[in-house]
C-alpha cells in the first residue's frame, strides 16, 4: 500500500511540475502574441504613413509648375511650412528648464519604442518566436545609429528598471557612470544628470564619453520609463567640459519602457540611439562606430541577456562546478572584461604610462606601477607578504583580418591554442599566481602540454560561457634557480560569439592565469583577443573592374555571400597581454611581451589565411572569375612587362588568358596597379598584393600610392614617375611601405612600368613588390 502511494505520489509530483511547466509557457506566449501584435499595428501605421506620404510628394508633383511660377513671398512661406520643425521652448539649467528637457526626451523616446518615428528594419538573423530574445530592429536612414528590441523577462518592473539603471553591472563597455545631481518632478519622478565614460572597443581609436540628461518616471497604464539623452549647447542647460583622452559622443532620446505583464513579469521595450562622432575615427574603422547592428549586439541585447540571465537564476537557484554560483561567476566574467578593457584603452588616471618605441609602432607598451593595480594582480605568499611583482606591463596592438568570421577564428584560438601560444610565456604568467617570484621565462625542452577544459557556466543564450583551461604535462618551469613550479597550469578563460549563425557578432576569447584553488577575489590579469567584424554598406562590388573580379561568374558566390551567416569580409582584431614583473627587469619584459605579441599576430595572420576564402573561392584550389576585363587587364601587365624590360614576369606561363590571369592572381609577389590620376589610387592587386596591405579588392580604391610609402618612399616614387611614363619602368630599391591599418612591410626590391592597352595607349601603371614581409 506504502509503495502504492508513493507512486501514485510522484506522478501527481510529475503532473504539477508539467502543468506548472505549460501555463509558464503559455503565459510567455501570449506576452509574446501581444508584442507580436504591437508589432503589426506599428508595421500597419508606418505603411499607412508611408501611403500618405507618396501621395502627397505626388500632388506636390503634379503642383509643381503652381507653385514655381508664383513667386511671392507669402506663397514660398506657404509652401515651406510643412519641412519646418517646431521651434524649442526656451530652456536652461534650473530646474523647470531641466523637466522640459527631461518631458521632450520622453516623447521622443516613446515616439521610437512604439512609434515610427525612426525607420525600424528587422535585424537580420534575429526571427522572433517563443525561444528567441524577443523582437529585434535596427534603423535605416536615421543620424546616427539606433537599434530597438522587445521582449519579455521575468522579473517586477521596480528591480528591471533598477538593474538598467545601474549600466556598469551589465554592460561590459561602460567604463563609469557619475550621478552628478538629482531633481525630484512633481510627478514622483527624477531627474539625474550625468557623466558616462565607455572604453574603445580598439587601440586605434579614443575612448568616448557622454554628459546626460535621465528621467525617470511612472505613466498612467502603470508602466515605468527611463530616457536619456545628452546635453548640448543648443539647449541652454547644464554643461560638461570637455575631458582629456575622451571624444564626446551623444546619444539621442533613448531609454526604456517597462510595462507589468500579467501573470508576473514585464514587458521591456529598449531603444539604444546614438551618435559616436565618427568623423574622429580612422576611415577603415568608422564602420564600427557606424553599425546599428553592431550597437545592437554589444548594447540593446546584452541587456536583455542579462535581464534574463538574473531572471533565471532566481527561479532556479544552483551551484555550479567548482563550488560557484551563477552570480558570483558573472562577477568573475565583468572582471575579466573589465580588466582587458582597461589594458586595452591604458588611461593615465588609472596609472598606465607608455613606453618609448623600439622604433616600429606595430605593438604599444604601457606599464603600470600603482599599488591598486599591482595588488589587484598579483597574490600574497603563504604567510601573508606581498609578492615581489611590484608592476605590470601590457603590450597591445590591432590589426586588420580579411574574409575570416570572428567566430571561427575565435573558436579556432580557443581550440588550438598551441597553434598561437608559448609555453614558456604560460608558465611565466602562471608564476605570477603561484605565490612566487616572477623571473624572465627560460627556454626548455619539450612540446606544447595538453589542453583540458572544464566548463563553468553558460549564459542562457549561449552566447557566452566560462571555462577553466588546465595546460597539463608542462614539464617545469623554471622561476628561479631555486624555485621550480609544479607541471598543470591553469587559466579562467571566458569566451563569446562564437555561433557561426549569428549575424555581425564580435566575439573575445579573455584569459588570465589562476591557482588550482582560486577564490572569488583572486587575483585576475586578463590578456586576449576581441575581433569586430566592419560592416560598409557603402560599398558598391559592381562599379569597376577590381569589382568584377570579386563578383565571377554567373552562379558563383562573392566573399560575402560565402561568409552569408558567418560574418562580413573585413574584421579588426586587438590583441592585449598583461605581464606582473619587477620592476628592474622593465626592459627586459618589454623587449619579451613586444617580441611575444609580434610573434602572435604572425601566427593569427597564418591561420586566418588558412580560413578565410579568397574571392574566388578556397586559396590556391580554383581558378580566379575569368570576366574578359580581368583576362584583358593580366595580357596587358603581362605583356607590358616584356616590351619595357626584355624579359617575362613569369617564368612560365600558358599564354590563355584565363591561365596567365591565374597565375597572376596566385604569384607569391605582390603585384599591384594604380591610375594614372594627378593622385594615383590602387585598381587592382592580387592576392599577395591585398594580404601585403591587408585590404579586399573593393577596400582597395580606398588607398592612394602615397599613403602605401614613408615620407622616403613617396619622394622615391614621386621621382621615378616621369622616368615610367617617359621611359616606360624604373626598378625601386629595397625600403617599407605601410599596410592600410599602418603596419610597417619590408620589400627587397620594386619594379614599375606603364602598362599599356591594345591600342598602345598608357592604361595604368603597374608594381611588383618582391620578397615582401611584415615586420
């Protein structure tokens, strides 16, 4: 009888956890059928709108004889009303000047939350459904970059708003947020004004920061808002001067709307609108900061990924391996970030100096000597004193990466590592966290250890996880004379965005050395890698002959079609290790982390060649697109080449002009052409000419001669060129050029000539740069 109902027990058990599991469910699907409908009567209002709107431009139209004929004043004041935007109400910093800010930033922001005041489009790959994130859009047209997204967690609308409020908790790019005063409305609402400093997601570019305006308020239907927006001059409010080392960006009304969704829960509209101020940005890499996809993966979701990370974690309570809780894992992953964020950017008022150059500027060196960092690096000895690391330096440097996704190299570095890494370097980051002194790393005998992952946590989406990496079988490494340390070496690594489906993702792969007994305050000196995939939507692949020979044949795929769900074709990569080290041996550990970092992004730039597709398809397996301008333009060079210098650029060559085209394109030599311009820019290279300025053959118009050579070469050049179109070639002696991300290249000699057409005539001039290589 006993065993009776104790089965009759536990399906009861089953059937209740079941039917809870069902109207959880159920629940989440009519909060979403419900945003599926606001979705609809926006769509329906904007069609209508955009209805109206064609029909008027055609009155307007067919009235336009009317009114250019009627030249009077009163007519052209008339007819000009329409484009005319109201006038601001007069506003300053008091306090009734600050709430008509604050109520205009509100209608504006719920104007892009539910309205159509900004051209939404849905994020491509993001589909909404019971499993997905929620609705995602980004904007078209718009100043700036905006993206919007929402959705459904399950948590009360005070605490949702509370966390989004809180932005250095959740978004890992935020570097601080100062509340440098609050206002009480009489509405029960607040206003704050504050400083925002976001770090540079790059070594290439400053950081930014924001001066904002935030208003926080209760609507009639019960719903909670927080809008923001920056404060400028034009408003006659409060003002922040500028700050050093920062570029002040704005961002435009945006916020969040929080509705109570029955049943428990809320209902969260976001908008994320901002102006980067990219015009203060190298031009290979405005991009980046012109991407609302980009702003949409890095800022709109990451919000609502960790609104539903905390959400889960409440209703499902667990400890995960090693004995650590989700929350205190996400406290280790913000750290992490963190910490790479602030090597990577290297502010003075955190105490990073840079060092001098060893003269090529490819890898930067700052070191920082300040007790906070120092102590927050480094571990105490067993009985309490501090170790004898009393620094630590960080070499960093970016590069460019061509036609390779962030999430397969990523994946790649994360499951290769011997591919890139150095066991000596891992043994000496690992000495820093053994309790020992840290010496320069010595040379041993032996291979590169096996690799163990132990996974820790993932997000609920996946799109982030931590691991433990255990380097096993390293033999020893040798700290001191006297001190040997034991063989596993262990590292907490994070790692994200390495769904190949996902769509413009960046994704990092962040480490830093630990004790096999870590705590939650360890002691954390992150180093790694973050690729940012650089999306140019003004590039046009159909307008000249570099074009034709990306797009081929009928059939073919472009590099971006291959890529498709990838990833885009041009990504910037920025590498960053953080070495703790006494403070005498700083030349010594400079001159190794400079070394170490060169030696790295060699081993990245090969395998990254060895993933990504050329544009005609795998490397070195298929024929270059045969377009008869593409086998037109490789006679020409080919031939041109013989009748100036006597002899022929191949050694053999099938004299097709599908097969010389080929063996053009595949020449280990960088061969490139230019115009005949008073400025001459680059039309065509073949591959090693792209790999050698790390460009694509449509980036490549981009590029000017002049920009290629030093102050050296360019005068070089500028002389020769009268005596190539004179003479028909001139041959350059050895020297270096500049890539388009600024990196120094090394070439042991240069041949020029005049490339000439069928009817004879100059068509371009064409280089071959021979026995190049990156410094």
């Amino acid at each position: 009888m006993g065993i009776l109902h104790f089965v009759l027990g536990t399906a009861w058990e089953k059937q209740r956890k079941e039917a809870s599991r069902l109207q959880a469910v159920n629940r989440k699907l009519s909060a979403m059928n419900k945003l599926l409908m606001e979705e609809n009567d926006r769509l329906q209002k904007q069609v209508s709108n955009l209805v109206y709107e064609n029909g008027y431009f055609r009155q307007q139209t067919q009235n336009m004889a009317l009114v250019t004929t009627d030249t009077s004043c009163e007519s052209v004041v008339t007819s000009g009303q329409h484009h005319l935007s109201p006038q601001h109400p007069p506003r300053d910093a008091s306090p009734a000047g600050l709430l008509s800010i604050a109520e205009e930033t509100l209608t504006e922001f719920l104007s892009k939350a539910t309205g159509t005041a900004v051209e939404w489009v849905q994020m491509p790959g993001m589909k909404p459904g019971p499993d997905s994130i929620g609705i995602i859009a980004i904007s078209h047209g718009c100043t700036g970059v905006a993206s919007r997204a929402c959705g459904l967690v399950g948590l009360e609308p005070t605490r949702v708003a509370e966390f989004l409020k809180d932005r250095p908790s959740w978004f890992r790019d935020c570097r601080a947020v100062d509340v440098l005063n609050v206002l009480t409305t009489g509405n029960n609402g607040t206003i704050e004004l504050l400083y925002m400093q976001l770090y540079a997601p790059t070594t290439l570019a400053p950081a930014r920061d924001f001066w904002l305006l935030r208003y926080t308020s209760a609507l009639e239907d019960g719903s909670l808002v927080v809008c923001e927006r920056s404060l400028n001059n034009t408003q006659n409010g409060p003002t922040m001067p500028p700050v050093p080392h920062f570029v002040r960006a704005k961002i435009l009304p945006s916020g969040y709307l929080i509705r109570p969704c029955d049943g428990g829960g809320s209902i969260i509209h976001i908008v994320d609108h901002v102006d980067f101020e990219s015009s203060s940005v190298p031009e290979v890499l405005r991009p980046l900061y012109e991407s609302s996809t980009l702003l949409a993966q890095r800022t709109t979701l990451a919000a609502f990924r960790q609104l539903r990370q905390i959400s889960q974690e409440i209703s499902q309570p667990m400890v995960t391996s090693w004995g650590r809780r989700p929350a205190a894992l996400r406290a280790l992953g913000q750290r992490m970030s963190r910490g790479f964020n602030e090597a990577i950017n290297g502010f003075s008022d955190e105490g990073w100096t840079l060092m001098e150059s060893d003269g090529v500027d490819d890898v930067t060196i700052v070191v920082n000597s300040s007790p906070d960092k120092v102590m927050g690096a480094t571990p105490l000895y067993a009985d309490g004193f501090p170790s004898i690391s009393n620094a630590v330096l960080c070499a960093k440097a970016s590069m460019l990466l061509q036609n390779v996704p962030p999430a397969i190299l990523t994946r790649f570095l994360r499951e290769h590592r011997s591919e890139w890494a150095d066991s000596n370097i891992d043994g000496y980051l690992a000495a820093s966290v053994k309790g020992g002194p840290c010496g320069l790393p010595l040379a041993r005998s032996g291979g590169f250890g096996g690799q163990v992952i132990l996974p820790l946590a993932h997000t609920i989406e996946h799109e982030e996880f931590m691991e433990v990496i255990k380097l096993e079988n390293m033999s020893h490494y040798r700290a001191t004379e006297d001190m040997l340390m034991p063989g596993d070496i262990f590292f907490l690594q994070l790692c994200s965005g390495v769904d190949e489906n996902a769509i413009g993702t960046s994704a990092e792969l962040i480490f830093a050395p630990i004790d096999a007994s870590f705590t939650d305050d360890a002691p954390l000196l992150p180093s790694g890698f973050r690729i940012i995939p650089i999306n140019n939507n003004s590039q046009n692949p159909t307008r000249d002959l570099a074009s034709t020979l990306e797009v081929g044949p009928p059939g073919k795929r472009t590099p971006a079609d291959y890529l498709g769900q990838s990833g885009p074709t041009k990504s910037v990569m920025t590498i960053a290790f953080q070495f703790a080290f006494e403070i005498h041996l700083q030349e010594n550990i400079a001159a190794m982390a400079r070394q170490y970092v060169r030696n790295i992004i060699s081993s990245v730039q090969r395998v990254a060649l060895a993933l990504s597709p050329s544009p005609f398809g795998p490397r070195s397996l298929q024929a270059p697109s045969s377009t008869p301008e593409a086998q037109m333009l490789a006679h020409w060079i080919c031939q041109s080449f013989r009748c100036f210098l006597g002899e022929d650029l191949f050694k053999t060559v099938d004299e097709r002009s599908d097969s010389m085209l080929k063996t053009l394109w595949h020449h280990s030599d960088a061969i490139m052409c230019c115009s005949l311009k008073a400025l001459p820019d680059f039309t065509f290279a073949n591959q090693a000419g792209l790999d050698m300025l790390e460009t694509t053959l449509v980036s490549l118009q981009d590029i000017t001669l002049d920009k290629i050579f030093d102050r050296g070469g360019r005068t070089n050049v500028c002389a020769e060129l009268p005596q190539i179109l004179q003479q028909g070639f001139a041959c350059l002696p050895g020297g270096v050029c500049l890539t388009s991300m600024g990196r120094p290249v090394t070439y042991e000699r240069a041949v020029a000539w005049k490339v000439l057409n069928d009817e004879e005539n100059a068509h371009c001039i064409a280089f071959v740069f021979v026995n190049w290589s990156f410094v």
